[in-house]
C-alpha cells in the first residue's frame, strides 16, 4: 500500500482536472460529482435558512424558551426518523433492483407499504407518547409537557415526509428529496412564526412548535402529490405485490444503523437536559448547529450516491463501485476540511448571532468538529455497508458508538459540563469510523481513505505449489471462461449440479439478492493442451458473512460441496488453504458431504497444512445405489407388504382412466414441462402456504432458466406419471458424470389416497435399475423425508464443515466463530421443538 501525496490545489493541472470532472455528462465520477453539487447547492441552502431559522428563534424567544424548543424537537427529530422503521433507507437498495429486474408489482407494493408504515407508526409513537405524559405527567417538569403534546402531532407527517426523501433519493430526484423537508418545511415555520408573532402571539417554545406542526403537515402532502405524479411512469398501473419477510429482514437491520446513528448525534442534547437547564441546552444546541455546517458536505455526497452503491453493486460492476466509493470518500473528507477551517475561524461572530451569551460556546465548537472530522475521514463508509448487503455490520458499529457515547455522557457531563457532552460525541465518532473502516477493508476489500489512490485488488496470486495460481473474481468474471467452467464440472472430484454452469447461472440471473456481494475463488494450473494455456482445477463461490466466508448457498441448495479436480485434487487444497490462511479467514461449507474422496482430500490436506477443521453438525439423506442393481431394484428397496400396497393403488388409478409414465426426451418442449410443473406444485399444499416456487416470480424464472439450460446441455432428467393426460405427479433431477441429483416433486393432493408421488418414484427407480446409467441417485431430501427414506435405503453423510487457518490467530478465530455456530444451531433445533411441540397440543 502507497500513500500518494496530495497535488496543490492552485496548480493549473489540478484545476483543469476538476473543471473536467465537473464537466462530465456521463459516467460514475462525473455523475456522482453532478450530483453531490446539486445536492451540495441544496443543503447549503438548507444549511442558510435553518441556520437563519435558529438565529431568529433564539433572539425572538430568548436562550430559555429556545432550549425548551430545542430540546422538543430533537426528541422529535430522533422519533420521526425511526418511524418508517428502516423503509426510508430501505428503499434506497429495494427500488434500484425492482426497476432492474422489471418488478413494477413488487416496487407499487414496497411504495406503498412505506407510506402507510410510516404514517402508522407515527401516529402510534405520537398516542403513545401522549398517554405516557399524561399517566406520569407528575414525575415530568411542568414546562415540557404542553410543548411535548405538541411535538408529537408533528411526528406522523414527519415520519412520512422522510420515507419520501428516501424514495426521492433511490429514484436520483434529489430536487423532489431534498428541497420539501429541508428548505420549504423550515422557509414554513419561520413565516407561520413570524405571522403568529405579528398577529400578538408569545414567542415562546409553543408558538414554535405549532408552527412546526403546521409547516410539516403542508410540506408532507405536497412533496406526496409531486412524488405521486413521478412515479406513475416508472410504478405504472396493476397489483400491487408484497413481500413483507424480505423487506422487513432488510428494513429492521436498517432502522437499527439510523437508530444508532441518531443517538450518535443527539444523545448528547438528550442527556444534557437531566444535569443542565435550558439554558445551557441552547447553549450547546447552538453550537451543534453551527458545527453541524460541516456535515452537509457529507450528506450531499451521500444524497447523490447512495443509489449508485446500490447499482453498481445489482449490476456486479465492482470496478465502478470501487471508484465511486473511493471518489465518495475524497469527495466528503476535503471539502469538509476546509469547510470546517472557515466556521472555526468564524465561529465567535456566529454564535454571537444567536445571542451575546451564546458565545461562551466557542470550546465545544472545537470538540466538535474534530469528532466531525474524524467521520468525514473515512466517507460515507455506513452507507456504503448498507447497500451493499452489509447492514447488520453497520448496526454493529454504530450501535457501539451509541452505548460509548451514552455510557460517555453519563459520565462526563456532571463533570465537564458542555464540554464533557462534547468530548463524549468526539470520542464515539472516532470509534465508529475505525469499526467501520476496518468493517470495510476485512468484508468488502476497500480502502477509501482519502490519502490512498487505488483500492485494495485481489488480482492473482501464487500460492500452494508452483504449479498452481488462485484468482479472486466476481461471478460475471467467471462466466467468461464457460468452457472451462462446465469441463471442471464434468470432472469434478464431488459432483454438484448446485455449481454446474446451469444451475448457478440460473440463480445469479433469477433469484433476487443472489448478485448481492457474491465472489469466486478460482484455482488454475498451466496446461499447454488446453485453452489459453491453463486449466480450471478448482472452484469456490462463496459470500462473506459475520465471522468469515461461507459457501455459496440459497434456499434452493442441496450441496455446497466446491468444484475441485478429481486428478488434481492434492493441488487445489493447498493452493486454497494457504489463500485462506494468507487472508485470515475462516471458510465454512454448510451441505458437505462427508463420504467419498472429496472430504478424505480436504482433511488429508487440511493434516498437512495445519489447518483446523471441524463438523458443526451432521445429518444422513437417502441415496438409491443404482449401478448392476438392475431390473429387480425394487424388489431390493421395497419390502412384499409395500409393493402389494402400490401395486393395488396402481389398479385402483387404472380404473380412473389411462395411466402414463412420461420422461422428458429430446424434442419435447421443455419450457411447457417447467410451467406444467409449476402449475403441479402451486395446486398443492406450498401452494397455500405461498412456498411454492410458482407463488414468486424469481423462483419460477430460476426454474425456468436452470431447466432450459441442463435439457440444452443433456444434463436434465424429467419424469411425470399422467393420468388421462393430466400429470398426477412430477420430479426432475440434474445430471453428473456419475450420479443423478434429484431436485423438485410435486404431485395432484385430489389422488392421495393412492400415493401418486410414490407410484412416479417406483417407476423411476425401476427405470434406473434397468438402465445402470448411474452409480448413484440422490435424494437431495431433508432427513427422515416421509417418501424417499422409506423406498430407498442407501444413505449418504452430510456435515456442516468449518475450516480455518492453523496459526494462533487463525485458531482464535475458528474457535470462536465455531462456538458462535454451534449455539445458532441448537437454538435453532431447540426453537423447532418447541414449535412442533406446541403445535401437538393444540391439535
């Protein structure tokens, strides 16, 4: 790493360089630069007329009454931003990829479900903050009561006006975000307070608070019906469709980064009103406002970019994301550098503006801006970790800076006073920025300190044997070498459809979120015989995850076992443990088989190297051996009782109609096989519960594409027993070299009593007896599935597997994400049990 020394500003090269930055039409940079000065022009704005705001209240109300104010609505503030739980920022990743994936239901549902949660739940935060004061209004001082009552009817158009300036900012409208909440709602309440003081109201924190109260419920709707009317071309008309799991699992995490975040900037003021008088309170909030000038640097490059980090990272453009967080990075820390040198040295005429007293601030100016500072350093790095799927990191940051800062003010403010409350807030900045730099570095490979010119690159590396090269890419990357990628499957030490080009292809395209921070290690060998002049022996797709790196898995994934060579195998470990090693990871594979030669190499090679492993749990699921079993397989798999049984439900269908076991050949449209088994499994039992694949648009697309892809390839197995031309049951499975992995079944609940899905699995497994094709078939089951486990009884191991590097840190970190594991699955199993157990006493 090289730091690079920062060029003169007044030399003529640097300005024609950013004089041809600003002149960009197009592009990353030039629109990020576009964009932060719109954004920049507004806050500044913004940033003149609260400023003016504040001045004038505190000299028309006086440092006592302007305390009270401030204090209201701080707790306002805090509160409204926490109502849309998470959906304003939410937004901001879920609208980019619903126009990207064409999924107008899905963006009219998001839409409006936002609005009507935020509004919801303002209105029930401002009731229940109302009956809290009015049951225990004698153990609160008298003069916050009323101003209180009126601080919460502001809340309701409050928390939606900010779910708007979210939905404006994912849609790139920074005018329609920007300008209603921050330059009309405070233009408002100065007029509205003017106008009620001229007519002979008291200029105290009431007035105030009503005029707030009135300014934001008229710029809610009217930032509603332009907003409305912009949305319309993109939204469209039709039904709206809803998919509450996902958005609240990625709202909730969210609304925990803007919880955190808020008590980062006002737990100070909160605080101080329990050790200090209003006085004082406006004092410091002066001081805050003034200081707080830097921070529109900030939030102008975050209003313009925060989108792009979102698409960028939908359209796996890691060059691009690279480039616009570093530019974010230098973007915010120089201009908020210079800009907090200019109030510094103005802060005493400043503050004077407010009030003669309000001088005797010009300290915790100082403090101040130095925890400011401290955060410009490193950009906007919280919500770059937000959109890019990283949320949870970034609650964990700054949830520890929100408790050091409490724990902080707690402390120090009985004892420093002002300047305690300012310290305490430095301090906590400062942690948060080293937590998220470092979150970063280790999760995301970026480096955007403003000193560094280029990010951190994977690129190639030698490692293991001389004969072997690891390179670190992204999916879109890998699938440039098809060829080599489908020749590495076909020879595969452990087969894994999962993995296959067809497969893996279908669900990076189709399943929604699968993109999101998805990465492949590649291990390559020189070999003159092949294309370009090196073989694929090894490949490992994987994501990060809290702890270390884990196999690439979603919900339809049956094996999580990584491609490897079956002549190369004592290559591939040791080039991929000592990458891990020299990056200091733990890699965990959650569907591993543990039988056969892949595990034996793994631990061979994990013996050799030092590395520690471990299997966190371990289940077995049925396979059918099939090779020289031949015609009487049944006989082998079924007991007499049982084949009687099918054999008098086989009559009993015959009598119904024609009955016909079909398998899918060459020819046939594979396309009406896939939509006829959708159709199969949405008729069912899923189909109530919304879990099959047919109720979500993605899902079905994967299916689609993961089959068209294998029947082009004659890498796809289809069978259906029909009755009378209408399919009663279906099942596929996706073709290796040796084996047969069994993927989906449905069948028509309306025949139960004579067990259709059965009947198709006794006719298939006949017709793999009798063929020998494979050496195995596997189930792909859950355990103790109540069909497969009964009719085949081969078994085959499948663990949970941990792998970390062996020297001591390497160690500290395998035992420790080991044991984090362990209790997240037997909660998890333990979580199951009591479900299962009280859903038997209510039956």
């Amino acid at each position: 790493m090289s730091f690079i020394a920062i060029p003169s500003p007044f030399k003529s090269s640097r300005i024609s360089q950013i004089f041809a930055v600003l002149s960009e039409k197009t592009g990353g940079r030039g629109s990020l630069v576009q964009g932060a000065m719109l954004a920049f022009v507004i806050r500044v704005a913004s940033a003149a007329l609260a400023f003016l705001l504040q001045v004038l209240l505190a000299r028309w109300m006086g440092a006592y009454e302007f305390g009270l104010f401030a204090y209201v609505w701080v707790w306002v503030i805090v509160l409204g931003t926490l109502t849309p739980l998470g959906l304003n920022s939410a937004v901001l990743r879920f609208v980019p990829q619903y126009l990207k994936h064409n999924e107008h239901g899905k963006l009219r549902g998001v839409l409006f479900t936002g609005r009507w949660v935020s509004f919801a739940a303002g209105s029930l935060v401002a009731l229940a903050g109302a009956v809290f004061l009015y049951s225990v209004g004698g153990a609160i001082e008298e003069i916050y009561l009323v101003p209180f009552f009126l601080g919460f009817i502001c809340l309701p158009l409050f928390s939606l006006t900010d779910f708007q300036e979210g939905v404006g900012r994912a849609c790139s409208w920074i005018d329609l975000a920007l300008v209603p909440p921050y330059i009309l709602r405070p233009v408002l309440l100065l007029l509205i307070m003017f106008a009620a003081i001229s007519m002979g109201a008291a200029a105290d924190a009431q007035t105030a608070l009503v005029s707030a109260i009135a300014a934001s419920w008229l710029v809610a709707a009217f930032q509603y019906v332009l907003l409305r009317r912009r949305l319309e071309p993109l939204t469209g008309a039709g039904e709206r469709r809803y998919d509450f799991p996902l958005w609240m699992k990625v709202s909730l995490p969210l609304l925990l980064v803007e919880g955190f975040s808020l008590l980062m900037f006002n737990t100070d003021i909160l605080v101080m009103s329990r050790y200090l008088g209003p006085v004082d309170v406006a004092h410091y909030f002066a001081a805050v406002k003034v200081t707080g000038l830097i921070s529109f640097v900030y939030y102008a490059v975050v209003a313009s970019s925060a989108q792009r980090f979102a698409r960028y990272d939908a359209k796996d453009e890691r060059q691009k994301l690279q480039e616009l967080v570093r530019q974010a990075a230098r973007w915010t820390f120089w201009p908020s550098l210079a800009a907090a040198v200019v109030i510094l040295l103005m802060g005493w005429p400043l503050l004077w503006l407010f009030g003669r007293n309000f001088t005797a601030a010009l300290p915790v100016m100082f403090v101040l801006t130095a925890g400011l500072l401290v955060r410009a350093f490193v950009g906007p790095l919280d919500y770059v970790l937000n959109m890019l799927g990283e949320q949870n990191i970034s609650a964990l940051a700054l949830g520890c800076g929100a408790a050091l800062n409490l724990v902080l003010n707690i402390l120090m403010i009985p004892q420093f006073g002002l300047l305690g409350a300012a310290a305490s807030t430095a301090i906590s900045f400062t942690l948060v920025s080293v937590l998220l730099a470092m979150a970063a570095y280790r999760r995301l490979g970026l480096c955007v300190l403003p000193f560094v010119s280029k990010t951190i690159s994977s690129g190639k590396a030698a490692v293991g044997e001389a004969s072997c090269m690891v390179q670190l890419s992204s999916f879109s990357q890998l699938q440039e070498n098809l060829d080599d990628w489908q020749a590495l499957s076909n020879a595969a030490l452990a087969a894994n459809p999962l993995y296959s080009p067809d497969m893996a292809r279908a669900a990076f395209e189709n399943l929604l979120g699968e993109e999101k921070n998805l990465h492949v290690l590649s291990v390559w060998r020189p070999d003159s015989t092949a294309n370009g002049g090196r073989m694929l022996v090894g490949l490992f797709p994987f994501k990060r995850r809290a702890g270390g790196l884990v196999s690439w898995h979603h919900l339809y994934s049956f094996c999580t076992a990584p491609l490897v060579h079956k002549d190369h195998a004592h290559e591939v470990f040791p080039a991929f443990l000592n990458w891990l090693a020299q990056n200091r990871k733990t890699y965990r594979m959650p569907i591993m088989p543990m039988d056969g030669e892949f595990y034996a190499a793994l631990e061979k090679a994990c013996n050799a190297q030092g590395a520690v492993h471990d299997v966190l749990e371990s289940y077995e699921r049925a396979i059918l051996p099939v090779r020289d079993a031949g015609a009487d397989i049944l006989e082998m798999t079924l007991s007499r009782q049982r084949r009687k049984t099918l054999a008098r439900q086989w009559r009993r269908l015959e009598k119904k109609g024609k009955l016909d076991f079909r398998r899918f050949a060459p020819g046939d449209d594979i396309r009406r096989w896939a939509d006829d088994f959708l159709e199969l499994e949405s008729r069912g039992w899923k189909g109530r519960k919304k879990t099959a694949m047919g109720c979500d648009e993605s899902s079905s697309q994967f299916l689609r594409r993961a089959l068209v892809l294998a029947s082009e390839g004659n890498r796809l197995e289809f069978y259906a027993l029909r009755l009378n031309g209408r399919n009663i049951a279906m099942s596929m499975a996706f073709q290796t070299a040796e084996a047969l992995f069994f993927f989906k079944m449905a069948y028509d609940e309306t025949c139960r009593a004579n067990s259709p899905g059965m009947q198709l699995f006794a006719r298939i497994t006949r017709h793999l007896g009798e063929t020998g094709q494979y050496v195995f078939a596997d189930s792909c089951s859950t355990p103790d599935h109540p069909l497969l486990d009964h009719m085949w009884a081969g078994r085959r191991a499948v663990g949970h597997v941990l792998i970390g590097a062996g020297d001591v840190p390497g160690r500290i970190s395998f035992a420790v994400t080991a044991l984090a594991l362990r209790l997240k699955i037997r909660s998890r199993l333990q979580v199951k049990r009591l479900y299962y157990r009280l859903r038997s006493l209510r039956t």
